[in-house]
C-alpha cells in the first residue's frame, strides 16, 4: 500500500467499494476480484476449460466507429441456414456462453460477439454506452454476418435488453427473419425499483447511490487497483451473492469475476444509468411472431423472477422456465437446462420453419 494513502482513507476507499459493490451487483463487487483472479484463475477444476472455446474471427465496424468482435462457429453439416446470435450481459463478453456453444455447435451456424466497450471489441464513446445502441449494434452485426436466412436471437440480462432494443428500432426483422428469441435472465424494464434481495427499501437507496458511486470509482481506479489486496474476500462474496444461486463451483464464480473485472470500471460506471433507465415494455409485442423462450434463475437478485413474469404475463404465448437454485448466472450455474431449453427452441423454430415453407408453396 502506498505510504499517501492514509488509514482513514483505505477505509473509505473499502466503504465506498462496497457500497458501489451492492449497489452494481456483481459487476461492481468483482471489480475487487482483478487479483485473485491473476493468483488462482487457473487453479484446476471441473470447469478449467471456461472461455476456452473460438470461433472464425470477423470484425463488424459500426456506423458509428465501433469495431465489434464477432465469432462465428459454422455448421456444415446443418440441415438448413439458420443462425443463432448470441448478446451477452452487462460486464461479461461473449465466453460468458461457454456452455452453450459447446452444446449448440455444429448443430447450426452460432454468432456471438462482444458488446461494445466489452471483452475484445473496441472503447467506445461515453455518450454511445446506452441501450439504444446496443440494439443498433446487434443489428449491424446481424447485417453483416447474417444477412439472409432465419434467425434466433438470445440475450442474457444487459444482452435481452439489447435484442428488446432491436425489435423497437425494427420490428419488421422479427417478422420477416427472426423465428425465435430467448430471453434469459433479462428485465424488459424497471430494474430500479428491484429490491436486490436487501430489506425493503434499501434496494431503492442503492439504486439511487450506485450511478455517483460507480461514476467516483471510475474517477479512482488508480485507488481501486491499490485496494484490490484487501478486498478479494469481499469482491469474490459479492460475486458469488448477486451472479449464482447456491450451487455454482468456485471455477464459475471466478469465470465471472474474471470476465467483470476484464470490464473498465468507469465502462461499468458509464453503462449502469442506462440499464436502470431502460424500458421496453413497448417493444414486447414485436416479439410474439416467432417462438419465444424466457427463463430466469429463482433465486436471481439482479433480474428477479418478477420482472421475468412481466415479460410472460405481456406475451403469454411464450415457454417460460424457472430454473430452482440458481442466480442470475443460471447459463452458468444450471448450463444442461438452459442448453436443453434451447435445444428445444430450436427444434420448435426449424419446425416452423418447415410449416411455413409448405404454407407458402401451397
């Protein structure tokens, strides 16, 4: 520890972690996690191979300047052209569906990419770190690594408002081409009001102290990085607390820390007003074409099963699936039900898919 910063200082520095800690969920608490993560991330286990997994490396350069990272797992072997893009979450990257590539690949053609200012795709502009955005972008990649044939669009948490983004800004590509959505673990708004698991109340004054908090620990990175020694238990507790439910492995838990920690803090900082200003209820009824799955963790803090009831009580034609003893990392924490559900939307959309051909030649 440096000889400047004084004990009263270190404290509040702890202090005002933590608070931006739980007030950000897990995205913030890991940002504590960068150490521990260099001293044991690569301690062996069951999950040793998380993140491993690649794909064929494309570049998408947005309209505004962005340059996105995009890997496609192709699929020759397929019995058709459909495609599978994948939107991550708030702080995490595109290996945050490891398990679900390794069950989905070589059955069809899979798409993921990191969001902006995430993972291996570029900084990009404060001002362009909102939601809208991010469904322009998923669009973009779309146009340019899809463009023609049916499409089946997933999104975890910060990535299932991404793809409700794209319907709002162009409904007609979830009539013309999107023949199913999945939405895991997402809000389709009001994410300000969850209580975050705390007592009542004291989820809405976090909510309101997390945007000055993260936005002051952006400014104090340097101070963050000189914490880090000390706060690992707790960074590696909040993790643990806001991303799973009660059965994830400590590799997991260390794979999201991992990826959050990979995430600038003041990217963190920047992108959280967004996420508690995002709405798009309205946008829901874009969806209800194609098949639509929704599935949340039970014991999920971050987007608590409520929110998921919203979405299914708006679009009751959708299979919902609650997943018991899992968080909010339940594509982590529960893989084989999460991959069997989607093996199951794709069986549902390639029947479909079939239906209307026959419908259209008849």
């Amino acid at each position: 520890m440096s000889p400047d910063i004084t004990p009263a200082l270190r404290l509040a520095g702890r202090g005002l972690l933590a608070a931006g800690a739980l007030a950000a969920g897990a995205a913030l608490g890991a940002v504590a996690e960068r150490t521990l993560m260099r001293s044991v991330g690569q301690a062996g286990s069951e999950d040793s191979e998380l993140g491993t997994l690649r794909g064929d490396v494309q570049v998408v350069s947005t309209s505004d300047g962005a340059v996105l990272h995009v890997e496609i797992d192709e699929a020759p072997d397929a019995p058709d052209d459909l495609t599978i893009v994948f939107a991550h979450g708030y702080a995490l990257s595109l290996d945050s569906w490891h398990y679900q590539r390794a069950a989905l690949r070589g059955r069809t053609r899979l798409v993921f990419y990191d969001q902006r200012s995430h993972g291996r795709s570029s900084r990009a502009d404060f001002d362009t770190h909102h939601v809208d955005q991010l469904g322009a972008d998923l669009g973009e990649v779309i146009d340019a690594v899809a463009p023609t044939g049916p499409l089946v669009v997933v999104g975890h948490s910060m990535g299932g408002m991404t793809v409700m983004a794209l319907a709002a800004q162009r409904p007609e590509l979830f009539v013309e081409r999107v023949f199913g959505v999945a939405l895991i673990a997402t809000t389709a708004g009001g994410l300000a009001s969850n209580e975050l698991g705390l007592p009542p109340g004291m989820g809405r004054v976090f909510h309101q102290l997390a945007p000055p908090v993260a936005a002051a620990l952006a400014h104090q990175s340097g101070l963050i990085e000189r914490l880090r020694w000390q706060d690992t238990d707790l960074g590696l507790m909040l993790t643990r607390m806001y991303s799973f439910g009660s059965s994830a492995t400590d590799q997991a838990s260390r794979f999201v820390a991992s990826m959050v920690s990979a995430t600038p803090i003041d990217v963190v900082a920047e992108f959280l007003p967004a996420l508690q200003e995002h709405d798009k209820r309205s946008a829901l009824p874009a969806l209800e074409r194609g098949e639509l799955l929704v599935i949340v963790g039970e014991d999920d803090r971050l987007t608590p099963k409520e929110q998921s009831d919203e979405i299914v009580a708006a679009l009751p034609g959708a299979e919902y699936v609650v997943i018991p003893d899992s968080g909010h990392m339940v594509t982590l924490e529960k893989p084989a039900e999460v991959d069997a559900c989607l093996l199951d939307l794709v069986d549902r959309v390639r029947r479909n898919i079939v239906d209307d051909a026959i419908d259209t030649v008849a």
